[in-house]
C-alpha cells in the first residue's frame, strides 16, 4: 500500500510516503499538493474534526495516555474561532462570552492550517485520512514509557533510534535534506515519519471502536 505521513512546519508540509520498499521524503506548500499522488491511506498530524466547544474525548484520552506529558496534546480547535477573527484576543474574548475555554497561543498559530486540512477533508471525503499524534506513536514505539521532550538532545536521539528500528533508515540523509532551504525543523521530519508509520500500519487509536462524528460528518478520532 502507499501512506502519507505528514506534518506542518512554517513554510508548509512535510510528507513522508511509505509505498511498499520505496520510502521517500518531500516539502509541499499546502496539502492539496502534498496528497496529489494517488494514496491508500493518508495521516495527518492536525485535528481533524471539530465541536463548536473545542471539546474532543479524543483529545482528553490522548492526553491521558501522555502522562506526565499530556500538554503534548494541544486542545480547543473551534471552526469559528478562525471563521470569525483574525485576533486570538478578539476570539479569546468571545470564547470567554460563550463560556468556552481560551485558546492557546500555540493553537491560535497553527489555525491555518487546521481550516486547511479540514477544507480539503471534507472535499476528499473518499479518501482514507486520519488524525495521527506522533506522540502517541513514539510512545507506542518506546513500549509505551515516556520519552523526553522532543526539543532535547536526548528526546531526538531516542525518537531517532525508534524510527530507525522501525525500519526507516533512510532519517540521516532526509534531515539533511529537509536542512537545505526547506525551512522544515528535524522534529518535523522526525514527526512525519511517525505519522507515516501509523498511517501504513495503524496500531490502535483513542477513542476505540466507532468514532464520533463533528457536524460536518468527520471523525473525532487521534491514531497511533
């Protein structure tokens, strides 16, 4: 089969695809461009599927499984907050009116590309594409023991190793690639090819069984 694995950074996408032997790296500008190649199954490390309250059972059991690292998890994606303002104040004031939770600053900066995916999800609605939290997989990976922060020397090498013990030993060369003009982070490659991984061979996915459905007919659902 061929899986996508893919993860935002600044200047756009970095996608990894698994297709049988051939494993190869490459930076799109948006994710129309990114999934153009013809894929069986596709995951994407971004919230796929929204409540108008941010709340996702989805979200709080991930968390529960990254303890003590649950803020891994960002948390409150809302359709309306991107569809109404351009000013995280301005929205957190209105989130505040509803009797909603804030956003974080670090939500608030990635809502471009949430509204992106989810545009594009909802017009590919035949296409197999999954939530996937790398975190979950690296710990999955790690036989389910915490790992460092990912920021950190030791957090790399490890997320590395794991990587490579699943069989993807072509990371060195892809992050010297991803370091020549792309703009792409080692961790973005790194979560790439987790979100890859899980997207060939899904081992487990929070909530179990039938997902539950948004308004817009798509999956609250995070794999692994």
């Amino acid at each position: 089969m061929r899986a996508f694995g893919l993860d935002g950074f600044s200047k756009g996408w970095v996608a990894v695809c698994l297709d049988g032997d051939r494993r190869t790296i490459s930076f799109h500008a948006d994710i129309a461009d990114a999934l153009a190649r013809p894929f069986d199954r596709a995951g994407i490390d971004i919230p796929i599927g929204m409540t108008g309250d941010g709340e996702r059972a989805c979200d709080l059991l991930a968390r529960e499984k990254l303890r003590p690292h649950a803020s891994r998890v960002f948390t409150g994606a809302r359709r309306w907050l991107w569809q109404e303002f351009c000013d995280p104040d301005k929205a957190n004031e209105e989130a505040l009116r509803r009797g909603q939770t804030r956003v974080s600053r670090q939500l608030w900066h990635i809502g471009r590309k949430i509204m992106e995916v989810d545009a594009f999800v909802r017009a590919n609605a035949r296409h197999d594409i999954r939530e996937v939290h790398p975190e979950l997989v690296f710990l999955r990976l790690n036989g389910g023991k915490p790992l460092p922060s990912k920021k950190s020397e030791e957090g790399e090498d490890l997320r590395l190793r794991l990587l490579k013990r699943a069989g993807l030993r072509e990371i060195d060369r892809w992050l010297a690639e991803a370091r020549i003009g792309t703009g792409a982070k080692r961790d973005d490659v790194l979560d790439a090819c987790a979100v890859a991984l899980a997207a060939r061979g899904p081992h487990g996915c929070v909530p179990e069984g039938a997902p539950l459905l948004d308004a817009h007919g798509l999956p609250m659902q995070i794999w692994f």
